[in-house]
C-alpha cells in the first residue's frame, strides 16, 4: 500500500517533469496535434474520475442521509468549481497580452500554474486519504488512475512554464529546473491533505465534492479548449474516449 501511495501522489508531478523536459529536447516545443491528443486524453480521464472516483464515492459515504445523500457532493462540487473560477478571475487581472514575452508575463505563468497544481494534489491527497483511511469506498486502482488524469494533463503545463523561459534567454538546465519547480507543489498539496485528513472526516465528502469540481472546472475551461482548437479532426475527441474509457475500466472492473 505505501508503494501505491508513494507512486500515486509522486505522479502529478513527473507529469509537470517530463513538460518541462521538453526544453531540452526540442526547439519548437510541443505540436498543436500532440497538444490535441494529450489534452482530449487528460479531459477523458479526468471526467470520468470525477464520477468514478470522487461523486459516487462521496454520495456513498453518507448513503445513511437517504435521498439526501447527494447533497455533501453537490455542495463540495460547487465550492470547487467557485474556487477555481475565482482563482482565474484574479490572475486574469494580471493577464498581459499574449505578444508581450517579457519576464512579468512569464512569471504570471509561472504563479498561474503553481496555484493550478496545489488543489489538483489535494485532489489526489483526497482520495489517498480516504484509502488509508479504510472507509472501502476508495479504490487503489480508481485513485491511479485519477494521478495518471492529472499527470498527463500537467505534461503541457510543465513545458509552458520551461519553454517560455528559455525563450527569454534562459539556459535549457535553468528553464528546466523552473519547470520542474512548478509541479512540486503537488505532491506537497497531497501530503498536507492527507496529514489533516482525519481531522476533516466528518466533512471528507465535501472533499470528494470539491476535487470533482476542480477536476470538471479544468476540463472545461482549459482541456475541452485545447483539444479541440486548430485543424478540424477528432483526435481530441477519439482519445477523450479512451481516456474515459480507461478510467472507467481501473476505477470499476480493476477497483
């Protein structure tokens, strides 16, 4: 179980490593179809973990409530997508305009994605916890599954940040250090949640609520946009389903 734990909340952030990796291999950065690809992927996984993995399980916890039982869910759900909204709104006040390559706009990246990382490993931290935790509504495959979502999605969000500063003359080791940087906050957002877990019991399905929204919120304003930009063809959309499908198969056949 340790070994599963440690692999899950240190995925995130190899996702966020091998994006920042890409400044050391490449000149031009990541190609729109790969972008394509990787995001429909990520969103696939990510909507169905946050079924599978986060809503159900969160309803099950209080299924003693009844027809009730979706309220703690619907209530955690709607803190996180408010949460997330309210987080883009004030970084886009300090948003500059994508010409200006200057290093306020980078480092405007940079905070963007570090605030983006944190709730995505209290997420992960969630759903660990509530393994350990011996509940039996988690399940070990349910939760990879929701790292490897997560970790895919962070692998463009690793190279905007090493990319960006090689461009503004940066060195490739330097870019990539900052790249890497940017993702450690996850697996710290993780063990936070997790050490304060049993404290938040009574609430863990608030919890399983709002790493649902963070999840959705993420799909929609970001991965749904990403997939399917540029060129009209149905790679985006054609790995959302395998993504989707996927999680569903480790959350439900696997769990």
């Amino acid at each position: 179980m340790i070994y599963d734990l440690i692999i899950g909340v240190s995925l995130p952030f190899f996702g966020t490593l091998s994006g920042a990796a890409f400044v050391l291999f490449t000149k031009n950065g990541i190609s729109d179809k790969i972008q394509r690809m990787i995001s429909g992927f990520a969103a696939g996984v990510m909507v169905a973990a946050a079924v599978w993995s986060l809503l159900i399980p969160a309803m099950e916890h209080v299924s003693y409530l009844g027809i009730l039982s979706f309220v703690p869910a619907v209530v955690g759900f709607w803190l996180g997508i408010f949460t997330f909204a309210g987080a883009e709104r004030l970084l886009e006040r300090y948003k500059l305009s994508d010409d200006n390559k200057g290093i306020k706009s980078i480092l405007v990246t940079v905070v963007a994605v570090v605030l983006h990382n944190f709730p995505e490993g209290m997420a992960v931290g969630v759903v660990y916890a509530g393994i350990l935790s011996g509940e039996g509504l988690m399940s070990v495959a349910g939760a990879f599954a929701l790292s490897l979502g997560i970790a895919v999605q962070n692998i463009p969000e690793g190279a905007i940040v090493s990319l960006p500063l090689k461009s503004i003359g940066y060195g490739k080791v330097k870019s990539f250090v900052y790249g890497v940087l940017s993702g450690v906050v996850e697996p710290i957002g993780a063990i936070i949640t997790m050490l304060l877990f049993n404290l938040c019991l009574p609430i863990f399905p608030f919890f399983l609520g709002f790493a649902a929204g963070a999840m959705v919120y993420v799909v929609v304003e970001e991965l749904i946009p990403e997939m399917t930009r540029g060129r009209c063809d149905d790679i985006g959309t054609l790995l959302f389903a395998v993504g989707f499908s996927l999680m569903m198969t480790l959350d439900v056949a696997l769990g």
